[in-house]
C-alpha cells in the first residue's frame, strides 16, 4: 500500500486505519479539513479494487465534502469512511459497533452517515458505540435525502438549461439518467413529467426493468449506447469517473448536471475542455448537497422549511457560478471550488483573533 505516495500531494488534516481482525473489519478514516466543523463523513463498504483504490477515493471524497459543506452554508467540514470489503453477515454487528468504537475515539472530530453499501441497521450498530453517527432515522419521513438531492440536481438543470441559452422547460428536450438508485429512480420520472424524453441505464438491469414498469414512459438504454445516444441532456447519478478524456467528445454540446459525487476521472484535470468542447457542466458538489443538508437537518433539530431555504439556494448559487466562470473565461469547476474555499478561508481567518472560549 503507497501511502506516502498517495498522500505527496493531498491536503488532509488526519487519516487513520480501524482493524478489528477478529470481526474482518478493516476500515480506513479520513479528515479533510475542520475549519468549519467537525467532519461528516460518509460511511461505505466497498469490494475495492485494492486497499490504495480505498484510500485514492476517501481522499477524494472527503475533500469533496469539504467543498460541498461550505457552498451548502452547513458548518461541518469533509471526511470519508471506507471499509475495504463487506462485513461477513455473522460480524457485522460486531465490525460495524468497532468502527463505532473507534469514531468515539477520535473525540467528535469526525461524525459517520449513511453513505454506499451500509444500511439504517448497520448505523444503529455504530450508534451504540459512538456519539458521532447521524443519518440512523434519516430515511423515516421528512428528511428523505434521496428526494432532497433530486430536487436540488431538477432545479439546477433549470438554471442550465438558462445558462445554455435553451428555452425554459423540458417539453421537447432528451435526457439520459445514468444509474437509477436513490436519487436516479427519483430524477428521471421527474424529467419525464416535465415533458423530457428520458432514457435510463444502470448496471444492474433488474433495477433499471423494475423503474420502467413503474414509469413506462422511460426508455431502456444499454451500456454500450450510453454516451452516444443523442440526448440534450446528460445526468451522472450511478459510477463516478464518468467525466474523462475518451467520453469528452460524446458530451460535446450537452448540458451535464446529476447527482452522483465525483463526476470527473481522477485523471481529468483539464476543466477548460469542459467549456472548450461547449459542455454546460454544473459542478457536482455545487448542486448535490440535499443528502448533506438533510443529515444536517436531522442532527440540528431543523424543520422541513430549513432545508426548503437551504435548497432554494443551490439553483441560484448555481447561476452565480456560471456567471463568474464567463466573466473569469474559466471552467464552473474552478470557480465553484474558489467559491467555496472563499468561505472556509474567511473562517479560518477568525482565529487570529482571540475570544474566551464559549461556555
């Protein structure tokens, strides 16, 4: 494993390594940055590649979080848990209350959610051993987080479609929803009844027959026609990496806005393309905080018209990015990261400053 490697050019305040090898836990911990707060991270267990491929992604994902805490207004800062493969099913009380235990020992500088391949159940595991979880009743009723990052992903297509110079509405436009899970099988019924004819692909096909059966409107597409289907309208919501430089061509001209987090291939960093090719690209982690907003909303006590306020924000933030990124003449994807690195370093500013600590 290349740690040091992987970490020459990161910028993350802790990473750690849970083993409980009784259980088959193995997990590892990152902290991106607590200027804001203390650290949500999600929590996913993963039949990873290989323990670097965990890392590369809690590193990516945690700073992700960062960003998206900071345009969402929330004061948590950005961590990622990754559990190298899935509990065996007679462990998983056990691996996930020794995550738990180990949470609670790093003093609430970090806090768990829900996050890929871990379940209310698994949560409540982590809930007996630690202070630091949230998300355990957050899909029981009024912040169902899947419905709040569709909604947020719906509306910011609105303001692309703007930005892009189409009309507004989706009556006669196409869209393509790649992965149809929490948030995807929530945004593509929404486009089709907006008047979008809307193709779906996800790689588990069950899934994606059952969607269709319930919305009949929804056309199936395969993998292989994914990127080349014509379509006004491209919505990242399954893999991430889907961004990269062999797909640029096929997104060429369309609007690419969805739900999932780390859209771009960790080897794409060439954002001018983006706009060089005439792709309308809304940054993911400017436009998919409702999941974040949501377990913020749970932890904090807030009712459904704080996170209504929290999200009538992202459309207009939204436009605000686009805006700046053609005055600048650079790509939405280094204006949004400016935009919220501008926040985190304004807090950061005030402890120069010293107070008497807050009783």
């Amino acid at each position: 494993m290349e740690v040091f490697k992987l970490l020459e050019y990161a910028d993350h305040e802790q990473i750690a390594f849970c083993v409980a090898p009784a259980v088959g836990l193995r997990a590892i911990v990152v902290i991106h940055d607590t200027t804001l707060g203390p650290a949500l991270a999600g929590i996913q267990a993963l039949d990873c590649e290989s323990e670097d491929t965990a890392l590369s992604l809690a590193l990516r994902l945690s700073e992700t979080l960062t960003l998206k805490a900071a345009l969402a207004g929330v004061n948590y800062g950005g961590g990622e848990i990754v559990l190298c493969g899935q509990p065996a099913p007679e462990h998983r009380e056990a691996a996930f209350r020794a995550l738990g235990r180990f949470i609670q020992g790093l003093g609430g500088r970090i806090i768990g959610a829900p996050d890929v391949g871990t379940s209310t159940l698994d949560l409540s595991y982590v809930a007996r051993e630690t202070d630091y979880v949230a998300g355990v009743n957050l899909f029981e009723g009024k912040y169902d987080p899947s419905y709040v990052s569709a909604e947020g992903v719906f509306n910011s297509l609105k303001v692309s479609l703007e930005e892009a110079g189409r009309p507004a509405g989706f009556e006669g436009l196409s869209a393509t929803v790649q992965g149809v899970g929490a948030v995807g099988s929530i945004l593509a019924p929404m486009l089709a009844k907006a008047g979008a004819t809307v193709y779906i692909n996800d790689r588990d096909h069950e899934k994606q027959a059952r969607l269709i059966v319930k919305h009949p409107s929804l056309k199936p597409l395969s993998s292989d026609d994914i990127f080349t289907q014509p379509v006004d309208i491209f919505c990242p919501c399954g893999q991430g990496g889907i961004i990269r430089n062999n797909t640029l061509s096929h997104l060429a001209g369309r609007i690419v806005c969805g739900g999932t987090n780390l859209q771009l291939a960790s080897s794409f960093h060439d954002y001018g393309q983006l706009t060089a090719r005439g792709i309308t690209y809304a940054p993911d982690f400017a436009i998919s905080g409702g999941a974040m907003v949501s377990v913020v909303a749970e932890m904090e006590g807030h009712p459904t018209s704080w996170i209504r306020s929290k999200m009538k924000q992202v459309p207009e933030q939204l436009r605000a990015i686009y805006s700046e990124a053609r005055e600048r003449e650079t790509s939405t994807v280094e204006v949004a990261k400016d935009m919220a690195l501008r926040r985190v370093g304004s807090i950061a500013s005030l402890a120069h400053s010293y107070i008497p600590p807050k009783e």
